[in-house]
C-alpha cells in the first residue's frame, strides 16, 4: 500500500472513532428517561452500559488499525 493512502486510511480509521462517539452519544440522548414518559431508567443504563461495550469494542480495534497503518506508512517494521 502506498504511504499517502495508508496515512489517509489511518487517518480515517481515528475520524471513526469521533464518529462512534457521537453515535453513542445520541443513542444514550434517545433512551434517556423523560418526566412525560420513554423508557425506564433500569432498561436506560442497561442500554448504555451494552452500547458503551460495543462502541469501546470499535475504538480499541480502529485505533489498533490506525497504529499499524501509520507504522505502515512512516515505514516502521511491524510486529507480527
């Protein structure tokens, strides 16, 4: 892979990872409880905390890739 592409694939892969935040961010303002009604505080936090595993899940691993195409493009050997 070239140095500019993988550069501006890692590059891509840390701007996902803002994007993941967001998501989760309004995913948690959605299932927020309401005085007028929406969904129970207890199905709230269950929601948050499995969503934060998922979101946490997908920034470990983009930022993984993110290292490996940075070393990639800098020219760095990489760890097997």
């Amino acid at each position: 892979m070239p140095p500019k592409i993988a550069r501006l694939a890692a590059l891509g892969a840390y701007g996902a990872c803002g994007a993941f935040i967001a998501l989760y961010a309004l995913v948690a303002f959605i299932s927020r409880p309401t005085p007028t009604g929406g969904i129970m505080l207890g199905l709230s936090v269950v929601t948050w905390i499995s969503l934060a595993l998922v979101v946490a899940a997908l920034i470990g691993v983009h930022i993984l890739v993110g290292k490996q195409l940075l070393a990639l493009a800098d020219g760095r050997p990489r760890p097997v």
